[in-house]
C-alpha cells in the first residue's frame, strides 16, 4: 500500500455533469459542500454549478495556462490539512484535461487522492456508438501538428480496437478529412454530439459520408468521434499484401533479431503467411543458401 500523510488534506477528484445537471451525483455535492476550497478549471463555469446547487465554497482556478504555477499551491494548501475538492469544466478530471498533473504531483507528496466518479464523455460515446466495446483505445484529442497527428492516424490502420477521439467542433472536417486520406473514407465512425444535452444526437456511417452531411450542414456542439476497429479480414489481407513484398527470409529473420529462437519464427511466419512450417522451411534455407 502506497504511504499517505495522515496530517495532510485529502484531493477529491470530483466528476460533474457533461451537459445535464441532473447527473451530478449525491456524493459530487457532498464533497463540494464538504471541501475547504474546490480547485475549477473553468471558476466562471463551476461557478454556475455550485450556485445551482447553493453551495458557496472558496474557489481556486486550476487550468492549462496556470497549472505550472496553481500545483504546487494546491499542494501547500493539501499539506496544511486542507481538503481540495478539484472539478474539471466538465466531466471527469484528468481526462483530457490538466487533472492529471495534480494528481501525480498529491501522490508523489504522499497526499491521499481519492475519487468521485461520474460521467465521461468517451465512456458514453463508445457505449451508445453501436460499435465493438469488448475492447477500446482511447485516444483523446489528436496533437495539433500535422505531423505527429498524421503519425497517430497511421498507426490506426492496423488498429483492431474501437477507438474514441475527442474533436472541437472547428476542426471536426479537417480530422475527418485527414481520416478519410489515411484510413479510408469507407471506415464506420460514430459521430456522438451533444451527449446528455436536449440534441443530443448519435450517427454512426462511413467518414466520407459524414464529409457529406457537414457540406449541407456545418458543424455545431460538442463532438466525440468513435471509430471502428479494422476487421480481422481486411487485416489479414493487408498484412498478405505486406509479407509478399519481403522475402520468407527476411521475415524469419525479423523474429529472430527480436531474441525468438529460429524454429518458433518460423513456426511465426508459417502462422502469418498461412502457410506450412515444412515450407517456410525449406524456402529459409534455400533464400539462406542463394544469400551467401
Ligand atoms: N473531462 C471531460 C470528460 O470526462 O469527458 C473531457 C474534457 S475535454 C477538455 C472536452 C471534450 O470532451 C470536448 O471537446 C468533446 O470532445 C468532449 N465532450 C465533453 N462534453 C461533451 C458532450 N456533452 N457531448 C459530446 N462531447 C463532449
């Protein structure tokens, strides 16, 4: 068990509404009475909240542009006893947004964190998408350079899992738009807007039919985007496609540089190019034998 300071104040991560009022939770709002001071991403937002629910705290402003400063703050304020109760603009704090700084900073100060959970707007996308949610990667909001978001969007096009991103509604086309260039337009995306909100609305097609829509009608409201893995065919057939390009070989040869021993790498590469071990075996040897 990780060693807390009795003495210090407790971080209360506390989760709020993405939307609806209504989902705040009963422990939310005692903690928040509770607390000695809430730390807000946004104090003019929680401001709003805790006004609805008559709650009148002491409130510290905990964002992007002044975490470097506001933690070791908040930190000071923690070890003189205090409790903190941290609420993010919406949500869950720490997911995509500078929650997650204070809390390795409480840990590592050997402060006690503990939780309040609720809504998340990833969690409710991916469960209303209509798409495979046994297993997901949550990506987040893609970088802002085009190079290290090209990058990413790479890297999906092996991806199997479900993965979930978050997008501002301004730059929702271009994402889409840079989908449809490394992905495929044909891939299934749900579009899930407004969660918890009176239009909240869920649309699962393909990108590029998406591309369409937002031609006749831009845009508008909070988005996430949720898009299918690649099937395990298409998968397959991808990877056919690559292996023929390199020789049995090199193939055998790239596991074995990894530390496999060489009959389970070509028992490997038997498996990938569905082919017998007896075969690649003798093609090994015979590549092997034209090499030298
Ligand atoms: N911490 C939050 C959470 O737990 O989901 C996310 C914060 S992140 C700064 C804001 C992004 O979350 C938005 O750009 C949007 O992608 C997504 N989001 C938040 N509320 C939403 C809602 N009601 N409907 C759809 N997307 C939402």
């Amino acid at each position: 068990m990780r060693f807390m300071n009795t003495e210090y104040g407790t971080l209360y991560i506390v989760a709020t509404p993405i939307g609806n009022l209504g989902d705040i939770t009963i422990r939310a709002l005692e903690t928040l009475k509770n607390a000695d001071i809430v730390a807000a991403e946004d104090t003019r937002q929680t401001g709003k909240l805790l006004n609805h629910f008559e709650i009148r705290k002491p409130m510290i402003s905990y964002f992007e542009h002044n975490k470097a400063q506001r933690g070791p703050q908040i930190i000071e304020k923690l070890k003189q006893g205090l409790n903190v109760a941290l609420v993010s603009d919406a949500g869950t704090p720490g997911i995509s947004d500078p929650g997650a700084d204070i809390v390795k900073e409480a840990i590592s100060e050997e402060i006690k964190v503990t939780m309040v959970p609720g809504p998340v707007a990833g969690i409710m996308a991916v469960v209303l998408s209509g798409l495979d949610t046994s297993s997901f990667i949550f990506q987040g909001f893609l970088p802002e350079e085009k190079k290290k978001r090209k990058a990413i969007l790479e890297e999906f096009r092996t991806q199997t899992r479900t993965v979930i991103f978050y997008e501002s509604p301004h730059r929702i086309e271009t994402t889409l738009k840079e989908i449809s260039e490394i992905l495929g337009g044909g891939r299934r995306l749900a579009l899930c807007r407004e969660l918890t909100k009176m239009y909240e609305e869920i649309v699962l097609k393909s990108v590029d039919e998406h591309l369409s829509d937002f031609s006749a009608k831009p845009p508008r409201g909070e988005y996430v985007m949720v898009m299918e893995g690649v099937d395990s065919q298409t998968l397959s057939e991808m990877n056919q496609a690559e292996w023929a390009e390199i020789s049995v070989k090199d193939h055998v040869d790239s596991y074995i540089n990894t530390g496999m021993d060489r009959k389970a790498a070509i028992k490997k590469v038997a498996l990938e190019r569905r082919s017998s071990r007896n075969e690649i075996y003798n093609k090994y040897e015979l590549e092997k034998s034209v090499d030298k």
